[in-house]
C-alpha cells in the first residue's frame, strides 16, 4: 500500500517525515511535535483514526457512561435559564470525539423543549475522521451542526461552551531553568536516528511568557511546562462575554495549582508508551494546570467556578439519582455496566479525583454546583 509513498519527498512515515524536517530547520519544539504527532493532516494521531473505546488507545468520560453527557446537558438548560434564555443560544462543543457527550446532553435536555429549540450546534474539530462520526451520532438530535477548525472563527452571541479532554490535546512547550535563565527543550536526532531530547543554545527572550508562579524562585534544574493556546481559550471566551452572555465549562485531567515539572504522556493501546516512539501512532496529552487558567481566566474579568474534583461534580448534579433511576428498567448486564460506569466517573481512585471540572462565566450566573466565584483577592 506504502509502495507509492517511497518517493523522495513523500515520506513513508510521521517519524521519517520529522526527521527529514529537523534535518533541514532544526530541532523541533515540543509544541511543534505536539501539533505534528496529533493534527498532521496525513500522518496526524486524530486526523487518521477514531481512538476511542476498548479497541482503540483510550476511554473517555463520555464514552463510559451515558449519564456523564446526561448531566451536562441538564446543566446547560441550567444556566440558559439563569442567563434568561436567550433564544438563538449557540450550543459549542471544543474537541467533540465520537460526538457522545453532545448526543447525550442534547437527548437530555429535551426536557425543556424551548432550550432545545433555542440551540444551535457548534462543533470545534480538526479531524475529518471525527467530523463524519459526529454528524452522524448527532443526526437522531434533529440538529445540525456546523463545524470549525477553531474557537476563533465561530460567530458572536450568546453561547454555552463545553469541552471534556480537549485542553489536554493541545500542545506545550518546555522550558528548562538553568543559571538564571530559560532555555526550551527540543526534539533532535540522536547519532543512531532516533528522536531525543535537547535544548536550544539561546536563553529564552522574553521569559515572562513563563507563568509568575513557575518563575518566582525557580531553582536550577526546574521545568516549566506552558501551553500558550489554552490561556488564548481562556481570553476567547472572556472576549466573546464582552459581546453576550455566555458560559463555559471545562473539564479535564489536571492540577488545580501550577507547579514545576512536565508531565507529556503517550498512551497506545490502554498503556503509556514513550512520546518519542512511534510518533503519531500514539495519543499525547499534558496535564491541564487549572491554576494557570483561572489565573488568566480571572486577569481577562471571567468569574471562574472550581476547579472541582469530577467525582463531587457530577455527585452533587445527581449522578446517584440519575444511576438508580436508569437501573430500575434495565436487565442485569445493563445495571452492572450503569453501577460500574457510575463508579468509575466518580471514585476518586478512578477519574473522580484527578479530573477536575472548572465553569467560567459572567457576573450574575452561578452554575451548579458552585457556589459562587472567589473575588480575585480571596484566591490565592
Ligand atoms: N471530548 C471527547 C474527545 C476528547 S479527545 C470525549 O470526551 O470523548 C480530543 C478531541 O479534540 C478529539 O475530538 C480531537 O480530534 C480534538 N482535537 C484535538 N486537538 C484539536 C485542535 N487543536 N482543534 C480542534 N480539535 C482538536
């Protein structure tokens, strides 16, 4: 099948193709790579394949239990209320997968018939592999989406965006603190071909593109791991509230205060594997330092909610109430994979802890099941 591809400039595989790139502009951020090893439209992780599931690399909330899409589509009829029900309301989902979690959440709301009918779709995607599942696990909804490359290229109004595991697609860059100063790390070519690491020469520039709390008494030897493209989701959002009302909620693995270290993972086949081995055969994701983006979230005048643990979230949305309800009807098989979806979205041994979910806002909203923001000066 590859026969055609062994042309002296059609690479046969990601990897081949990265080596040649290297070889002629030099090593490679790891943001670079990043974006490579998951978008590259031919080779890319997401562009050629649907990853999800017990045959493919990893399993999503979404694609574990019905309830998680459930609950978050209650809470969105939740919070179109409290921001009196604007009708156009643009319904966006970042990062959409299988289209699961919009299927569910649509299915879901159709308990306020004006919500559904206020709603239009919005689906953020880089993956025509994807985009094709989406249209159709959502064709039953009755709605039809539009789709994007880009947060940035949706219209304004008011919107209610959502977005599970997709902040942590999104590429980082390493900086190493050595002697006073920040140098990046990089991919290279190791004597043998294959990839390694290693750091520019330069010192970085402008080292206040490295977070405050990462640089304030950084010590010889720390890591900052950065992901510009995630503090520029946060501003998007506040800029569209300047417009209309709207409401976002996040949720992904992650931290809730930033601290040195990287923490890049590869997963194939339901086990971690090295980032530099096989690129775009494996799914890359970072933690998400949630204290990064309530800081910026915060500094742009958005009221940011959370972070919560999962596990307590979805507890305090009625997750409980919504498991015993669907097993009253069910047969045996589906009340053990209701019990056991239920548990693992919410045990804090499972993704009930390290997943966090976070809601930014407007002034006058508070989301369930938040209490209300902290002033800037209450956080610390
Ligand atoms: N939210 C889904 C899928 C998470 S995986 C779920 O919970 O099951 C990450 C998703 O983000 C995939 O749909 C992937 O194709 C998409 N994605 C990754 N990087 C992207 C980018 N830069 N722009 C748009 N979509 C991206």
């Amino acid at each position: 099948m590859l026969a055609s591809r062994t042309s002296a400039d059609t690479p046969d595989t990601l990897l081949d193709s990265l080596k040649r790139r290297i070889a002629s502009d030099g090593p490679l951020t790891i943001a670079e790579y990043m974006d490579a090893c998951l978008g590259d439209p031919v080779y890319g992780y997401y562009a050629t394949r649907d990853p999800f599931g017990s045959a493919g690399d990893f399993i999503t909330a979404p694609e574990i239990s019905q309830m998680f899409g459930e609950l978050i589509g209650l809470w969105c009829t939740v919070i179109w209320q409290q921001m009196a029900t604007p009708a156009p309301v643009k319904l966006i989902e970042l990062g959409p997968g299988r289209g699961t979690l919009m299927a569910d959440a649509l299915r879901a709301a159709t308990h306020v018939p004006e919500f559904i009918e206020a709603v239009q779709v919005h689906l953020v995607e880089t993956s025509p592999v994807l985009r094709q599942m989406q249209g159709e696990r959502l064709a039953a909804s009755g709605k039809t989406p539009q789709w994007h490359s880009s947060l940035m290229a949706i219209p304004e109004g008011p919107a209610i965006l959502i977005a599970n595991e997709f902040l942590d697609a999104l590429p980082v860059r390493h900086f190493e603190h050595r002697d006073g100063s920040w140098f990046e790390r990089c991919i290279g070519v190791s004597d043998t071909g294959a990839l390694e690491y290693c750091t520019t020469n330069e010192p970085l520039g402008d080292p206040a593109i490295i977070p405050l709390p990462l640089r304030d008494n950084a010590m010889d030897g720390d890591l900052a791991e950065i992901r510009p493209e995630a503090d520029a989701i946060m501003e998007r959002v506040a800029e569209r509230l300047k417009d209309a009302s709207t409401a976002a909620l996040f949720i992904d693995y992650g931290h809730t205060v930033s601290t040195p270290g990287e923490t890049l993972q590869a997963i194939q086949a339901h086990d971690f594997a090295d980032p530099l081995e096989n690129p775009g055969e494996a799914d890359l994701t970072a933690h998400v330092d949630f204290g990064r983006l309530g800081d910026v979230a915060r500094d742009k005048g958005l009221q940011v909610h959370g972070p919560l643990p999962q596990g307590e979230f979805l507890l305090a949305l009625g997750l409980k109430e919504r498991c015993e309800r669907l097993m009253r009807d069910a047969d045996d098989t589906t009340r053990e994979s209701l019990s056991s979806g239920a548990e693992r979205l919410a045990e804090p041994a499972q993704m009930g802890e390290l997943f966090k979910v976070m809601a930014l806002t407007g002034k006058n909203l508070i989301p369930p099941p938040f209490t209300g923001a902290l002033a800037p000066e209450e956080h610390t």
